[in-house]
C-alpha cells in the first residue's frame, strides 16, 4: 500500500516488538514465572501512552525492560537513537548507557541518592553529566524545585530524610530536568497531593508539546484521563497457559 499524499507519516521514537519475558525462581527449585509474552506497541513523538492492567500484570517490568534494568527473553525493543534505530534488547552494556545519557530517561517510585549529597545537586547532576555547566544546571533545578513546591530550606539538604512525597519530587525534577527524546514515568504522581499532581500534569504536557515521546504507569484514573493519548492493556499480553 502507497502512501497517502499530504499525510505525514511520523517515524515512532520507540517500538516494542514481541516482548517476552519469565523469570526463574532459584531458592524454588528454578520454577519458571512467565510474565509477558507477545507485547507489541509504538510512541511516537509528542504521544504519552499509559501501560494499563491490575498489580502484578507486568507494567512496571515492561518500562524496566525498555530501561535495561531487565533482560528481555525474545522480542525487540527499538529506540531512536541519534535518528538511527537501536535494539536495547540485544543492545552491549555501553551502547545501554548511551542510550540513557541521550536518548531515554526515566522517572521510577524510588529516590536512590548518595549521601550527604544536596537536593539541589541531585536534581542538577543529569544535567551536569551532559555537559551543561554547573551554575546553569543549577539554576534550572531551582526553577523545577520551586514548581514543585518543595520549600528552599530544603534544597541544601539531602533527600534522603524527606517525606514520601517531598522525595517524589525531587525524583520528579531530577527526571524532567534533561531533554530526552524517550522518558519512562513509573507512577511519578503515587505520592503527591492534588495541587502538585496538577503541576506533574502540566510538565507531561509540556514534554509531549516539545515532541518527547511518554511511557508511563498511573494508577490515578483521573491523572491517567489526563495524561494518556492510548492505553496498552498489559494483560492482553499475559502468557498463554498450557492446557
């Protein structure tokens, strides 16, 4: 089939392919958990898809899949990455980390900091890492900081003693600070009160406007109502079970 004249066919920034993935128990006798199989979806620029499905159907070990956290049994997972497509699933350990400095981010439920860092530092580190000098990565943390509304007594201590929810944001700022083409949002607004759920809201907006593709988990129905452009049901691809 030819193209359609006048319609631009926009290229995905990602594409799953036939994702499979299992895990073996070793401390059980090696039993084999099958998680997914046969997942199969795109984002494209300026789109925010939501991984939709109960507890314990695979969401979150998807989006760590698609970050390299975990191994992929068979499939693909393809990024564009510096305009040429990469498969991260057959990907070395060095292209892995290339593709996280430039080309996919991730805002995951956990804030894992060294200590005795600032919260200013912590969030401005992705920039710094990228060349971007100090002062300027910086001053970019405080603008995000303060959108967030974590209060600037904070912002020269550590965050490791925050509350919940002053932590999230910090992982919130820390995560939207750099220009990903690719971000991953693991339930960024789980710990937050509705005034800063809104502000999270509005900074997904404003990543899709800029072209950034979006794959996140959101429990929130109304967040998720907001946010998503399509849902991906997780349990059409639950493992078929041997009759």
């Amino acid at each position: 089939m030819g193209r359609i004249p006048g319609v631009k066919v926009m290229t995905p920034l990602l594409s799953v392919h036939d994702v499979a993935k299992s895990f073996t128990m070793h401390l059980r006798d090696g039993i084999v958990l099958p998680v997914v199989e046969g997942v199969g979806f795109e984002v494209h620029p300026g789109e925010c898809v939501v991984l939709g499905g109960p507890s314990g159907a695979g969401k979150s070990s998807l989006l760590k899949m698609i970050y390299g956290n975990y191994g992929v049994d068979a499939g693909s997972i393809v990024l564009r990455h510096h305009g040429q497509p990469v498969d991260l699933a057959t990907a070395d350990p060095r292209t892995v980390l290339d593709l996280r400095r430039d080309t996919i981010g991730y805002v995951s439920q956990f804030l894992r900091t060294v200590p005795r860092v600032s919260t200013l530092d912590v969030v401005a580190e992705p920039l710094v890492d990228r060349g971007t000098g100090r002062e300027l990565a910086q001053g970019r943390a405080r603008e995000l900081l303060a959108r967030l509304n974590l209060p600037e007594r904070l912002w020269s201590l550590p965050p490791a003693t925050f509350s919940g929810g002053e932590q999230q944001r910090v992982n919130i700022a820390r995560g939207f600070i750099t220009a990903h083409p690719v971000l991953l949002l693991d339930e960024p607004t789980a710990s937050l009160d509705a005034t800063n759920r809104a502000v999270v809201v509005e900074m997904i907006a404003e990543k899709k406007r800029s072209g950034v593709a979006l794959l996140g988990i959101f429990h929130d129905e109304e967040v998720r109502a907001e946010v998503a452009d399509r849902i991906v049901d997780v349990t059409a691809f639950a493992p078929r079970r041997a009759a």
